[in-house]
C-alpha cells in the first residue's frame, strides 16, 4: 500500500517523544514502512521517520518565532501538501492525526482519508466536526466514541509502545508515581491525598500550567521532598527508569480519558495501574490482574496497600498481548486494507462495472 501519515507540524515527530500524538506517529510510520508499505509522512522537517519525509519548514513551528497565525498558516499548508501529493502520486490512503482541519481537504480528493483524534474535543469544535460526521473515524478506546457517539468510528486500534524500549523490570523501589500532565482534570491532588493516608511516598513528574493556578493551590504545598516528591519534566529515557522502578502507578484522572499512554508504558515495565474508573482506564487495566480500577480515594489507598498482589509479570505479558507496537500496527494495516477495498468497490459500482 501507498499510505500518507499526516501530522501536526507544530512539534517533531520522532520514536522517543514525550508527546504521544507524536510518538504514535513515528512508530505507526516506521512499523508499516519495515512491513513494506511506501510510507510518506507529512510532519515538521526535523521529524525523525523511516517514511519519506515531507515537511514545509525545516524544524517544528513551535521552534520557530511564530505568531499563533503565522503557524496555523504553516500548518494548513501542509495539510494541503498533503492532499495535492496524494492526488498527483496515486497514494491509496491518507491517516490524518488531527482532529479537524484536514477535512476541510479530505472530500475534495477521490482519496480515502482515515482519521485518529488525539486530542479532547472543545465545544467549539463540536459543530464544525459533525459536518463530517460521516468520515472514516479510528477510536484509540471504546471509551472515545462516548465523547461523540454520532461520529462514523469504523475500528478501534488501542496505542502500542515498544516493548524493547520499555523493558521489563521486577525489582522495583519503595515509591509509587504519578506522571502526566499536572492540571486539575488529571486529578494529582487526589494521588497525592491517596499516597498520604496509605503513608506511602509519591513522585510527581509532569509540567504544570501557570496560568490555571492549580500547582500553586492544591499541588505545591504538600511537596516536602520526602513523602511527596517533585522531579520535573522527565526526558524519554529517564521516565521509563521512574517507571521500571515504582512499585504502581496512580492514574487518577477526572475526565473521559480517550485512552492514557502513561498506563501502557507502565505495563510494558511490568509496573502495576492504579486508575479512576473514567474514560478508557477498565479497557486498559485488568481489575485484580494489572492493576486495580477505583472510584474514591479510599478506593485508592486500598489499592495501594494491596499492590503486592498483583504480580509484574503478569502485567508485562498483557501488555505484550494487547499494547505493543507490532499489534498496533497490524491493525492498522488490516483497516487501511477494508477502507481501501470498500472505496474501490463502490467507485467501480458507481463507474458501473
């Protein structure tokens, strides 16, 4: 198959980043490029890709002193390279990673276009989105399609991470983690209420938002550098030691997670979950096998105290199963390969052949 991977230019697409849309693009592409696929990734000039590379700056927007317009303008003109390549070299399918702005291109081509939507949907969106209601949708959980049950979802793909990368580790240290964003959604305040009364020490890796307050009301006054712990924005690698090494991983989140990447990344290091029972944490975790699914802090600090129950290697094994890259891309082959097919069918039904 010839298959566009189309990506936001405004951070680098590389394998080992932070940023998951990101991330997941760079292994998606290099997956299907090592089972033989012609690959041509759309993405900023300093991405890092086995795909052909196909950029209209030559690093990232937000490297660049851009105002906010100038970037978007970057951005659709991409999205527009994208298309017109794809019309002019017979690509079989486009998988776009944005939300919205690559439909307002996508039925102005005789091309199918796949769609993942990494990010939250606004409200403000929402209207604009419906008018392409009926585009091909890819869900990343069950749990997504909640948010906008009236779009046409044709397959749920979970995300993959590599298994050699994020390696399994059985001896583990006398701390759990909490690492993601560090905002109110993200529920850290209750992680931190759940390490304190199991009297079990917590560290915090993420970045924090200024401008919500949040850090300053409800996170940093109960950061004492002992029990509660503060280590920053953690760099690829060192996050996968913080990860080998805890004894769980609290995932407290508030929303309707559309799936939580942190969790599978844990798994794979055999480090059990401990989520709220939001979004797609019961599709993710295995209650009592992997982890532990709750609903209240007190919830929580029981899971903590029964952590030793869950075994590591059985963790690892289901991350293997159902989380790893290779799975991952496989099933995205087999959609591209049903929508490529059913676009053919009816373009020859139409033609009357």
């Amino acid at each position: 198959m010839k298959i566009s991977q189309l990506v936001s230019n405004f951070h680098t697409v590389k394998p080992k980043e932070n940023g998951a849309i990101y991330s997941h693009a760079a292994w998606l592409s290099n997956g299907l490029n090592d089972m033989g696929h012609e690959v041509h990734l759309f993405a900023s000039g300093d991405s890092q890709t086995k795909a052909k590379l196909h950029s209209v700056t030559d690093i990232a927007t937000s490297k660049m002193n851009l105002s906010e317009k100038n970037a978007r303008q970057y951005m659709q003109l991409l999205i527009s390279r994208c298309y017109k390549h794809a019309k002019d070299n017979n690509i079989d399918i486009i998988h776009s990673h944005f939300n919205l702005f690559h439909n307002f291109y996508s039925n102005l081509v005789d091309i199918p276009t796949v769609q993942s939507i990494h990010s939250p949907v606004a409200s403000d969106i929402k209207p604009l989105l419906l008018e392409f209601k009926n585009n091909k949708f890819i869900s990343f959980s069950l749990a997504q399609r909640k948010t906008m049950p009236e779009l046409n979802w044709i397959a749920n793909i979970y995300h993959g991470v590599d298994m050699k990368t994020f390696t399994f580790n059985e001896e583990t240290e006398d701390y759990f983690l909490y690492l993601g964003r560090i905002t109110e959604v993200k529920g850290v305040h209750l992680a931190i209420e759940a390490a304190k009364k199991a009297n079990v020490p917590l560290i915090i890796a993420g970045s924090s938002y200024e401008n919500e307050g949040y850090w300053h009301k409800k996170i940093e006054k109960n950061i004492d550098g002992k029990m509660i712990r503060y280590v920053g924005l953690l760099d690829f690698h060192e996050k996968i030691k913080y990860f080998q090494k805890a004894k769980g991983l609290l995932f407290p989140s508030q929303w309707e997670e559309p799936f939580g990447i942190s969790m599978i990344e844990a798994m794979s290091c055999g480090t059990p979950v401990i989520g709220w029972d939001r979004g797609s944490v019961p599709e993710v975790i295995s209650h009592g096998n992997t982890g532990y699914v709750v609903n209240s802090v007190e919830e929580m600090v029981q899971a903590i105290k029964n952590i030793d129950k869950i075994d590591r290697k059985t963790t690892r094994k289901r991350a293997e199963r159902y989380f790893s890259v290779e799975k991952m891309v496989s099933g995205y082959t087999k959609v591209y390969s049903r929508v490529i097919e059913e676009y053919k069918f009816k373009k020859n039904k139409n033609n009357g052949k």
